[in-house]
C-alpha cells in the first residue's frame, strides 16, 4: 500500500505523521488477513487508481479518498454489517485526530458502500461509483473477481451464496441506473450491466449446488 499517499492524506486531514505510520500497519494488516482473495490491498489500489482517474472531472475530494482507504477494513464473512463496522472502526482509529465534521463525513460515506439504493449526494455516489467500477471489466475479469468473492464466502454453501448474489444484483438492475455519476454511466454503465444480466443468467452453471 502507498505509505506516503496515505500519509500525506492523513496530515492533510489534520492527522498527525506519527498516527499515519502506525493506522498504515494497521490498513495493510487489515487488507492481507487469510481469508481475503477479493477485498485486499490490490482491491483499494484499484480504488485508489479509479477515484484518481474520475478525481480529474469530478474533483479531487479528501474524504472520499479517505473512506475507499477504510471501506473494507472489516470483513468478516457472512455478516451483513461490514461496512458499520468498518466505519466504526474509522472512527475509532481518527478519534482524536481529525475533526468530527470531517470523521462524520468519511463514516457516512463508508457506509454507503453497503450499495443499498442510489444516493442523491455527489460524494455518495463518487465513493460508491469507483467501488463499483469492477463490475465494467471485461467478462473475464469480471468473473474471475466473482470467484475471489466466492471464496471469501466458502463457510456458506452455493445455493446460499448465490441467492445472496442474485438478490444484490437484481438490486443493482432495479435501480434507474447502476452508477450514480454521469462520468461512471458514461463509462462504465453499459458494460458493467451486460455483466450483470451474464451473471444472472448463467449463475447456475458457474457453481455446482452442494
């Protein structure tokens, strides 16, 4: 992970350089913990990279780039509540350190990423637009990021995981567009679309029920 891109982003937000080096440990601790194969530190990098290829039409925004840094930080399989508690963990770790305006923001913004229905706040839609992003890769790609999440997910059995999976992709489609920004729609939205609709359609044949 970018110790000095993060640091930098740390001190800019009021931090100290001190905490900087040691909540950075803690972020790549984090993000190569065992049972990770999707959520890693490659997946936050992609965020990074994505977030600063938009930041130049979008605008360059300090909290958005701080939730992608966090918005993983908990995954504990199965649970529903990741994100909650990722942004706790935000919130623990900044106490302190940064303002509360801008540690409410960031926690907002980390819970968004749970993708439950599009947001009307440009922020909400940045971060969640550049989580998203994965789904407009090439099919290949895409699918064999699918597989990485289904490992994270190997306690619970295929017919579980994939009911799961139906029920967030159907939601992604019900919404009037998967992307809240016209930059991802422009980009992003017809691929990642036909990607999802693929899913659906032969998610029975990409994992044998057991």
């Amino acid at each position: 992970m970018d110790t000095s891109r993060f640091s930098s982003l740390w001190l800019r937000a009021g931090g100290t350089s001190d905490s900087a080096a040691v909540i950075i440990n803690t972020l790549a601790d984090r993000y190569s913990e065992s049972h990770r194969y999707y959520h890693t530190a490659g997946h936050i990098e992609n965020c990074l990279r994505t977030y600063d290829h938009a930041a130049r039409d979008l605008g360059a925004n300090d909290s958005v780039e701080m939730a992608l840094w966090f918005h993983d930080l908990v995954l504990a399989p199965g649970r529903a509540d990741n994100e909650a508690r990722s942004a706790e963990q935000f919130r623990s770790l900044g106490n302190g350190q940064l303002t509360a305006p801008f540690m409410d923001t960031v926690e907002r913004l980390i819970r968004s990423t749970q993708h439950l229905a599009l947001s009307d706040k440009l922020d909400e839609q940045f971060i969640s637009d550049v989580d998203l992003s994965g789904l407009a890769q090439p099919w290949d790609t895409f699918i064999a990021d699918t597989y990485l999440l289904r490992q994270e997910d190997e306690a619970i059995d295929n017919g579980t995981f994939q009911a799961g999976l139906r029920h967030f992709c159907n939601r992604l489609l019900d919404r009037p567009h998967i992307y809240g920004t016209p930059w991802f729609r422009a980009r992003a939205e017809t691929n990642a679309s036909n990607n999802v609709r693929r899913l659906l359609t032969d998610m029975e044949s990409l994992w044998v029920h057991k």
